[in-house]
C-alpha cells in the first residue's frame, strides 16, 4: 500500500476501483474538486503512478473478497468501479461489493451483456462513458452552431451554442425561452467583458439575468432536451 495525505478542505471520500485511462483521469479530477480519493488497482506500477495526486492508492486484486474487506470501504460516500476490459474481475469485484451491502456503487458496464448481468446481480448504477461521449458527440454534430454538448440524463442536456446574429442586441425576456423552446438559458461565455458590473462573471461565464443584452461573440449554456434545441437553432441559426 501506498500513499500520500493532503491537507486541504474536502467534500467527500471516494473510492475508485480501476486505474485504465478512464478511471485514471477520474482519480485526477475528483482529487482536483478537492474530495478525498482512494485510487485501487491490482498493477503496481500503475499506484505508483497515480499516489501523488489522490489522498491514498492502494495495490490490491479487487476480485478477492477478503481483500476488499480490508480496504474499509464502509467509509466512502461514493465508489465507482472502472475496472477495464476484464469481464470476471469487473463481475466479481461488482457482486462483492453488493454482497458487503455497500451504498453509492457506480459500475462501468463494457457491452449489453456486461450491463444485463450487472443488473440481475442487483447493480442500479451502470454506466459507459463510451456511451455517453459518443452520444455527446452525436449531439454536437447533429445542430448547427453547437460547439460543446454534455449529456445529464437520457432526455436533458447542457449544450454551449453560438449565438446567432439575430439575437444581437435582444435582452432575455424578450425570447421567452422556458414558454417558446423549453429550455433554460443557465449561463454566457463571453469570449470579452461586456463591462456590465451588475452581471456576475467568473472564469469567463456569467449569469444571465432578465435584463441581460445579447452580445456577438457570446456563447449560450442551454439546458434542455434535444428537440427544444434543434427547435432553437433552427428559429435562431449562426447562419441563414
């Protein structure tokens, strides 16, 4: 076992099963946020890598009950399992943790049959953030003017689309956009300071309130579903 402690406010512990590329940059940006992350994999070299940039890494084979038991997992607030391509290590280690009636399970699902197993050994949140960055993907491609969608549910999204000329100069209420579209504006990326001090701004974002005056340039943080935005850029195209 291997470690380092930091000294520094911290929201909450994690544990992440699976240090791939995925569960490797995971560690990353949760220790980032400031939470208290337990990277664990099997391969050595690998926890080495990554212990100085999470609260502790642990080296240990996860398919082993008794291992597992060690790591006093009953502490974490959450624990997600990355494991990679390994479908009996993946299967095990999820049918393990379950059996230890350990909350907040997160498991990585690699195909249908992975996810259906997962489910019938009594799994509820499966993801695939193969999935989930094609569907994104998908989603910025499919409309015009969208430079960046992230996906939040099945149905709702945040997109950052540019905006159209046609907005220019129209304040927020005008659009009526929760009536028209269904969708929320939640924030503005200016790509310059519009010099409105009312306006609250923060790493190039700022909240949006009733009075806010479009700009060129801006770029829109929508929330919604994918048929209110297609409606959206469609009634307000970059380009006609």
């Amino acid at each position: 076992m291997v470690g380092k402690k930091k000294n520094k406010t911290l929201k909450k512990r994690i544990a992440v099963i699976g240090l791939g590329d995925f569960g490797k940059t995971l560690v990353i940006y949760l220790n980032e946020n400031g939470h208290e992350v337990t990277a664990i994999d099997k391969d050595i070299k690998i926890v080495e890598e990554i212990k100085d940039q999470c609260a502790l890494a642990v080296c240990v084979d996860t398919s082993s009950r008794s291992s597992l038991e060690e790591l006093d997992l009953e502490d974490m607030d959450e624990i997600v399992v990355a494991l990679a391509e390994n479908f009996e290590s993946l299967i095990t280690t999820a049918y393990n943790l379950k059996d230890m009636n350990l909350k907040c399970l997160h498991v990585r699902y690699h195909s249908e049959l992975n996810r259906k197993i997962l489910q019938m050994i009594g799994i509820e949140n499966l993801f695939n953030p193969e999935e989930r960055a094609a569907a994104s993907m998908a989603e910025q491609l499919s409309y015009q003017g969208v430079k960046k969608a992230t996906l939040l549910s099945e149905e709702y999204s945040l997109f950052e689309v540019e905006i159209s000329p046609l907005l220019y100069g129209k304040k927020l209420r005008e659009l009526k956009l929760r009536e028209k579209f269904q969708i929320n504006l939640v924030g503005i990326r200016k790509a310059e300071s519009n010099g409105n001090d009312s306006e609250s701004q923060e790493g190039g974002v700022f909240l949006p309130n009733s009075r806010t005056v479009f700009r060129e340039k801006e770029i829109l943080i929508l929330f919604g579903s994918s048929e209110s935005i297609k409606r959206f850029t469609s009634v307000y195209p970059i380009k006609f």
